[in-house]
C-alpha cells in the first residue's frame, strides 16, 4: 500500500491552501492557514506519517535563511522532506541535522557537482533525494523554465547515486497524473519512486498501487488533500474544532 504523504505549501511564511472546514469553523482554519506549525500539529493527530513542505519563499529570496521551516521541525517530530532552493550547502547541513528528515533538490545543474557528491557522501542517498517534474519527454522547471530531455536528466541523477525522485507529470491540460512510459523509464534509473499526483477520489488512489512493482512507493498528494475529497474526510472536519493544538 502507498505511503500518502500531504503537500504544505509556504509562501510568505503562510500556507498557500486553506482546509476547507464545516460552517462555523473560519476561524480556526484561518489561524492554521496562518501558522503552518498547527497544520502540521493538525496532521500528527490525524496519523500523517510523513509531510512534504515546498518552501516557495526560498526561490525569491538569495538571503533566505529557512527560519519558518525550522518551526515546523520544532513543531513535531514528524519525518519532514523539503523542498526549496538551496543557495548553499550550509543550508542543507543545517536542514538535515536540525529535524529535516529529508532533502528534495530541485535542477542538480545548479549546483556544483562536488557539493553534490559530498552531500550525498555524508547523509546518503536516503535523505538527499531529486525532484523529477516532467513535462512531455523533458524533465522542466517552472522557477526557471530550464529543461533537459527526461533520459539525460536521470542518467545524471544515476551518476551520482541518487536512488530516489519525486516524479510529477507538469502537463495538465489532459489531467493526466502519470504516464506509465515515464514510470518505466525512471525505474530503469533508480531504485524508489514518489510520485506527486492531486488525485480527486478514492478510485484514483487505488489505480496507484498497480505501479508498487516498478519502486512507487509512495504519493504525495497536495490541493484535494485540503477540499476533502476523500469520504474520511468528513469525519476529520467534524471533530477538528475540538482538538488542542495549540
């Protein structure tokens, strides 16, 4: 079975989505969509394993120092992986030894290969994992509308020993949350595959487990996460206003 692991976005120092609750419950919604710290609570009491935050702050801002992520780390000791923009090692070092349990590094071109290595080097190829967004047969990142074709770009992901990607289909003009060629592809490079996918229903979710047998493991799931688009979901929302998470 999947491992789901829901998507918190920051930007500002704030939660880019709102959980959609029951009439009556604006307040305290707004006060979690304020502090990502609770959100986070919010999830450890309903058995979340793991979260994955983008820190959208980070791509605009060269000084960044990743101040409110180290909130979220203090906030419970759920396994967290981030992903953001790291203008330098320092930052990573500082990340992994301070409750980050896991790395997701974006274009590895934007940084020095040797970084890389020793990065990889000290906290392994289970921590230091890739971002693979895919858009057609190129690997294509919106932050700098730089692309590589999908081979090449896991050939040098391959060549540093890297064993984990996070892949998502970018194109979503036709809704499509995976492309079984590309899954084929990837697995012949790495060994383990998250895939990011804002599946809508239950159904969604079970067609996902046909891919365990190529390394997808898990399914990061980020918007449907927050407008309650599973059954359960319901019954989160009801009793939420009466749980502490202060």
């Amino acid at each position: 079975m999947l491992l789901i692991i829901p998507s918190i976005e920051i930007f500002n120092g704030k939660c880019v989505t709102k959980i959609i609750g029951e009439q009556g419950t604006e307040m305290l919604y707004r006060e979690i969509e304020n502090n990502p710290e609770k959100l986070c609570k919010l999830f450890r009491k309903e058995n979340v394993k793991s979260i994955h935050v983008t820190d959208l702050d980070s791509y605009s801002t060269p000084d960044y120092h990743f101040e409110n992520i180290f909130k979220l780390t203090k906030a419970t000791f759920l396994p967290f992986q981030l992903q953001a923009h790291f203008y330098n090692f320092k930052h990573c070092n500082e990340l992994l030894n301070n409750g980050i349990h896991r790395l997701v590094l974006d274009d590895v071109n934007d940084y020095d290969i040797w970084d890389l290595r020793n990065l990889l080097l000290k906290y392994t190829n289970h921590r230091i994992i890739f971002s693979v967004p895919v858009f057609g047969n190129f690997v294509k990142f919106s932050y700098s509308n730089k692309s590589y074709p999908l081979i090449d770009y896991l050939e040098k992901i391959h060549s540093l020993v890297g064993m984990r990607v996070i892949y998502k289909e970018t194109n979503l003009l036709d809704r499509r949350f995976y492309v079984k060629e590309n899954i084929h592809i990837i697995k012949h490079f790495v060994k383990n595959i998250t895939l990011s996918a804002d599946i809508t229903d239950y159904h969604d979710l079970i067609k996902m487990n046909e891919f365990d047998k190529y390394g997808v493991d898990s399914l990061i799931i980020g918007k449907p996460f927050y407008e309650n688009s599973f059954s359960c979901q319901k019954i989160w929302r009801l009793i939420e206003s009466d749980i502490d998470i202060s």
